[in-house]
C-alpha cells in the first residue's frame, strides 16, 4: 500500500454513497474485502442495467485493487462508467473514495475495479444489448 495520498472526490455525481457500519468490519475496524467488493458490485450494475435497459448479472470480476484501507465510519462514493459495450456484455469501471476525519474533510481513494456483466432477459439467458439510438429515441 502506497502512502495515503489525499485527493478530492470527481466533481459529478456518484453511483453509491454508503458508510461502512461496525458489523461490515473485524474487530479491529477494518471493513471487510468481501463487504467491498459487494458494494462495487451494485454500484457497477446501476450503469450496466441502465445502458442494458434491464436486467444484468455479473460475469466477471476483471481486476480489483484494494489501494487503502477502509474504516468504519468512512463515508464511501463509489463512482462506476461504462468503458466497453458488447454485443450482451458491458464492461464497467469502479472507482471508491472514502472521506475519512469529516472534520478535517480526508479524502482518499481506497478501492478501483473492473466488472463484465451481461443483459440478461426474463429467461435469465443473455440477450442483445439495444444500441443506444433506441434508448435515446424512446427517452
């Protein structure tokens, strides 16, 4: 782990914002990986489904690096963009900020990740991705 570099948060809007509780952690206050990975998860399928126009399921977790540490009671922004659409696969990347020591305002990024996710239909079989024209078109 490289020193905490403080950084400020991406000036948009993000995907998911939670705060780690006590039982999301060891007894030393350390959140636990799994924790994180479940919350990137749903932050990643939000675009993925949106950009699917429906149901997605994760196929593939392409890479995960856990750059810091994560605290309870860090205030997480999960910051999730499509990178790459398929024909039923969208690739999304995952970027976790935590603003640690509100008072002082701390920022740091503690967690980036790649995930694929299908479009999957009612069937729960994967289907065509419509291309965007139809999307905007019926928006």
């Amino acid at each position: 782990m490289s020193d905490h570099l403080e950084t400020t948060l991406p000036a948009r809007m993000p995907t998911l914002r939670v705060m780690p509780m006590p039982s999301d952690a060891n007894v030393h206050g350390d959140v636990f990986g799994g924790w994180i990975m479940a919350q990137v998860d749903i932050a990643g399928a939000i675009p993925a489904a949106r950009r699917a126009n429906g149901r997605v399921a994760t196929i593939a977790v392409n890479s995960f690096l856990f750059k810091q540490p994560v605290f309870v009671g860090d205030l997480l922004s999960f910051y999730a963009d499509v990178v790459k659409v398929g024909n039923t696969s969208i690739t999304i990347a995952v970027e976790v900020y935590a603003e640690r020591n509100r008072l002082q305002a701390s920022t740091v990024k503690v967690t980036e990740a790649t995930l694929t996710y299908v479009a999957t239909g009612e069937d729960r079989k994967p289907r065509q991705i419509p291309p965007l024209e139809s999307l905007s078109a019926s928006a």
